[in-house]
C-alpha cells in the first residue's frame, strides 16, 4: 500500500506584534515516525516530514552502509499504518546476508562490555575517502549554491521549519533537492533521488541549510561528493572527518562570505593554502 500524507497543517495560534496581538493561522510541517524494516524486522524509527519516502529507503540504505548501490534493494513498499509509516525493505541474497551479519554483530548478547564499543565504532565508521575528486568551485559558485538552494524549497517558504539538502552542479545550478524536518533526513532522501536519477555523487557538491555534524560529512562522502557547503557552523569532529577523507568544508555562508574548513585547494578564491 502506498502512502500519501499532507506536508502541511494549517494551525491556529496568538500572535503577538509590536502593534498588538491577534489571532492567526499558519502553516507548520507535519512530522511522522518512520521505520525502516529490512526483512520484515524494524531496524531504525526516524521522525520525518512524511513525503518522499523511496527517497528516504535508498538514501538511507545507502548512506548507513547497508546496500553499496541501488542494484541490492530487491523491493520497497511503503505501507502506511496511521501512527507512522512503515518502509519494508527486501534485500537481496548478498546484501541481505552481509546485513543479518552486521545486525548480529552489534545486538550481541545482554549485558555484553563489548557491544557498546562495537556500536561505537559502528557510529564512527571509516569514511569513504573523496580526495581523488577534481572538482573545484569558485567563490561565486559557493554564494550562488546557497542562493538557488533557498529557491527551491517549498516547504520552507510555507514554514519556515524545515532543513533542505540539494545538490549543485557548476553550469546546471541546483539540480536536486530534498526537505524534511530532519537535517539528516533530507541528506538521505538527497541521497536517493540522486542515485535513482543516475547522478555522479562525483559532479558536484552537497549543500545544506543546517549546522555540519560527522554525520552529514559520512553521509556526503558515501554519495561521492568531495563538497559540503553549509550556511551553518561544523562540529570540531566534522572537521577533522573531511579532512580525513579528503572532502572540501565550506560553512557560514552568508551573503558573499564563508569559510573554508579543509581542502581549500579546491576553492578558487585566492585562499591561503591552510586556514586557520
């Protein structure tokens, strides 16, 4: 069974203005769980805008590890139960095999000392290296990735609430672009619609309108992308993690500023080859 969900609720509330206050309504994003099952066993419940959601299974799928393409995903369906949506995700032989093993790995026995290592190097998995991209951007390319990214997001501008992540190409613009509630949600189902579409990870850069934590630096590198861009501030573990992989770190981007975090060799602006 498919699904089909309102983005939007219009809500009724008090607005207080310097001029006074008054009763209004407005449009706010609807929020969903949603679960991945792989094999009819859930394994992750992520709170999402409820739209987009085959986006949502293969990017997610994909930026977790848990398929290397879109070729190991035998089946989607998305089944909607009134509390949330349920995404039931078959896999085939191999990676249904290389999945249950991973699964085993970090459930381990109760009580076990060494599962919760393991489900930490779990979370601080080696990130794909994105250093051998020749990919460059100017400093107009930057400014202007964040711009068009503005304009396309109609949740946004009917909200106010909600993250984008979209992907900009030099020449072509934005040429995809994904919202949700979640920062990292958007990421994925970014992730989808690029993989789905046949969209070399390689031929531009990911940019976000949220703060860049390790997460969003793992999840850009596994879609093959050697740019982040964002209008926000990276986490000190975000920056050492694209440095690591060889990833260029663009943040607060703000009108025609912005800084460059690693890699910088890739921005043609007259940078220093290392930032303070």
């Amino acid at each position: 069974m498919s699904a089909r969900r309102k983005a939007t609720t219009q809500v009724s509330r008090l607005a207080h203005r310097a001029s006074g206050t008054a009763t209004a309504n407005r449009m706010v994003p609807e929020e969903t769980p949603v679960a991945f099952s792989f094999a009819g066993t859930t394994h992750a419940v992520m709170m999402a805008s409820p739209a987009d959601f085959e986006d949502f299974a293969l990017g997610f799928s994909l930026t977790e590890g848990i398929v290397a393409a879109p070729e190991e995903i035998e089946t989607i369906e998305v089944e909607d139960h009134g509390a949330g949506i349920d995404i039931q995700i078959r896999l085939k032989d191999r990676a249904n095999t290389r999945f249950e093993a991973r699964r085993r790995r970090l459930a381990g026995p109760v009580g076990c000392g060494l599962c919760g290592i393991e489900s930490i190097e779990e979370a601080m998995r080696s990130v794909d290296a994105v250093g051998v991209s020749k990919l460059t951007l100017d400093a107009n390319d930057i400014v202007r990735s964040v711009k068009l990214l503005s304009k396309v997001q109609p949740l946004h501008t009917e909200t106010g609430a909600v993250h984008a992540a979209g992907f900009y190409v030099p020449g072509k613009g934005i040429v995809m672009a994904r919202e949700d509630v979640g920062r990292h949600n958007a990421l994925d189902k970014l992730a989808g619609a690029l993989a789905k579409a046949g969209i070399e990870g390689a031929s531009g850069a990911v940019v976000v309108t949220s703060r860049v934590s390790v997460e969003m630096v793992q999840k850009t590198a596994s879609i093959g992308s050697a740019f982040i861009i964002a209008v926000s501030a990276p986490t000190a573990l975000a920056i050492r993690t694209a440095q690591e992989s060889g990833m260029t770190l663009v943040a607060l981007v703000r009108g025609d500023d912005f800084d460059i975090f690693t890699h910088p060799d890739r921005v043609i602006c007259g940078v220093a080859k290392h930032v303070a």
